[in-house]
C-alpha cells in the first residue's frame, strides 16, 4: 500500500472508511463487469472475489449494538449482493452484476451525504454546537 493512501485510511473517519469501501466494491464490480464482457474469466472471477470480500468486510464492520435494526437490514443487504455475485460468476451473467452495481451505486450515495454532512459540522465552530439560552434568538446582539 502506497503511504499516501495509508495515511488517507489512518486519518479518515469512520463515515469516511465506510465510503472508501463501497467505492472499492463498485470499482471491483464494474472491473467484473468488463471483464464478462471481453471474456477475460480469471480476471473477472477475482473482480467478483474482491467485490464479495469487501461485502464481508462490510458486514463485519456493522455496529449491532448502535442500531440492532439497521444493522440486520444491512446485513441482509449486504448478504443478498454477495449471493448475486456468486451468482453472476457461476452463470458468467451480467444482470446479478447490474443488480449488485446499482445497490452499491445507491447505498455509497447515501454514505457520501453523510460525509458531507459531518464535514460540514466539522468545519463549524464550536460555539455553534451550544444551544442557545431561554429567550435568545440569535448569537448576535442587534444594536441600535
């Protein structure tokens, strides 16, 4: 692993590793994709392998005490997209991989408005995350 890239990883928020994921397995999957079509059948199956794979990593990073509820969901999710990759690369068919891509497709979008989202409230000062006190309306004092 280039240094770079590692020190992207140890720097980056959970939000943030989450979407580095999703982008490896879409990447992983258009590769699978590709190489269907040019019959390239070693090279997709390792496509399909390491798409699978970060699904594994996936599942094994979800917080089930956090949210037991959306933990399952996802964890189904994410089990549902790895029997289509399997059975993409068993039928050497490209529908489950259009399926698979367009969950993840979804899924990583979801994820990068979070990022965004925690950004923005990173960038804010921090007198911005107090509350303000009965009766202010306002930060600032208006003055006549």
């Amino acid at each position: 692993m280039n240094q770079y890239f590692e020190q992207m990883i140890l720097s980056a928020s959970p939000v943030e590793i989450v979407c580095l994921l999703y982008k490896r397995a879409i990447r992983s999957v258009r590769d699978a994709r590709e190489h269907l079509k040019a019959g390239q059948i070693l090279e997709r199956t390792k496509a399909i392998n390491h798409a699978w794979m970060v699904l594994l990593e996936l599942i094994n990073s979800l917080d089930r005490a956090a949210s037991p509820d959306i933990a399952e969901k996802l964890q189904s999710l994410y089990g549902y997209m790895q029997a289509r990759l399997l059975d993409a690369s068993m039928q050497q068919a490209e529908a489950p991989l259009s399926e698979v891509l367009m969950l993840l497709t979804t899924l990583a979008e979801g994820w990068d408005g979070l990022t965004e989202a925690e950004k923005r409230r990173n960038e804010q000062p921090d007198w911005a995350h107090s509350p303000l006190a009965e009766g202010q309306h306002s930060r600032f004092a208006a003055s006549a």
